[in-house]
C-alpha cells in the first residue's frame, strides 16, 4: 500500500507541474490569392449591353448588369463574396447633383470608418477625372470611387463584401481586390 501512495503522489505531482492552459488567439484562414491578370471589358456580352466604357477587368472577376439603370453593373469576386457595385450616369446639366449623392455614400461610413482617405485621380489624355476614397475601420465598403469627364459622363463604383466586416479577416483580399480598382481606374475610357 506505501508503494502504492508513492506512485499515486508522484503522478499527481508531476501532473500538476504541466503548464496552465492558455487560451489560444483567434486565427483566420489562410487565403492564397492568384496572382492579378486582367483584360479589356466593354459590355456586350453575357447579358451586359455595349457600355459607354470600357476598363480592364480582373480575370478573376465576373459582371453581370444591375437593375438600377441603363449601364449599371456589378462585378463579382464570388469566390471571396466581393461585389463591387458599379453605376453610370449620363450628365444633364447635374454635375454637382450627381457628385453630392456620391459625397453622401461616402459619408454614410463615417459612424464604423476610423478614416476614409481619399485621392484625386486625373488622366487628361483620356478625360477622365475623379475621387478614390479608401475606408479603414470594420465598414461594409472598403473602397469608393467616382470618375467623370464632367461634361457627358458620371461613373461610381463602391467595394462591398458580403460578410461581417472585420477588417483584419478581410485585409488580404482588399488589398487585392484594391489593387484590381486601381488597375479598373487607370485603364478606364469613355467609347465614343
């Protein structure tokens, strides 16, 4: 029976010498992202009308029309649940109609935003104008941005991911689909 306690007592004690547990920290998965391709996209496929302009697309992404108006278009990330929402309007004499609504859907983001940077973007030789607004903070839309040659022409486009927005969970994937609307902003041109 003494030998017994001795190995009951050995056992517990070198039990109870382990580490505590610690609680381990949250962990997202892993997301592996291609690398970025892209080809000229102008409409007249797949259900999309010819629009009145044309950008480079991700090869990655998809378009599909969007029931707004005329020349409307989402482009799909599905694999990633993205969507970035995409309008167009046709400048009558609004301009500045046309830009406040688009100051406005910014600004709704101020209550999650921690800071919504923006930037100017101009390429005179395309006449193409306009405003890229980052959102940093755990908001719906990451990135915004509206071009125009302010005379025919009035294009928004606004990142949205369908999924509770955490922007640590989400960084690398608008990181790379940023880099796909700066790449959309700089081949960007009107059809004649």
């Amino acid at each position: 029976m003494k030998r017994w306690c001795i190995i009951v007592s050995v056992l517990v004690l070198s039990a109870s010498c382990a580490k505590p547990p610690v609680p381990k920290e949250y962990g997202y998965f892993r997301i592996d992202l291609p690398e970025h391709s892209y080809t000229y996209y102008q409409g007249n496929q797949d259900g999309v009308p010819a629009l009145p302009y044309t950008f480079l697309l991700s090869d990655y992404a998809q378009v599909r029309t969007h029931e707004g108006g005329r020349y409307w278009i989402d482009i799909l990330y599905p694999q990633w649940n993205v969507n970035v929402h995409c309008s167009y309007r046709a400048i009558q004499g609004n301009l500045k109609e046309l830009s406040d609504d688009a100051m406005e859907f910014v600004y709704k983001h101020t209550i999650k935003a921690s800071a919504i940077p923006e930037r100017a973007y101009s390429n005179p030789e395309a006449d193409v104008y306009g405003l890229t607004f980052d959102f940093a903070g755990n908001t719906a839309t990451t990135m915004q941005f509206v071009l125009t040659d302010s005379v025919q022409h009035f294009f928004r486009g606004a990142v949205y991911f369908s999924n509770v927005p955490n922007e640590d969970s989400i960084a690398p994937v608008a990181a790379f689909v940023r880099e796909d609307m700066v790449n959309l902003i700089e081949s960007f041109r009107w059809r004649r």
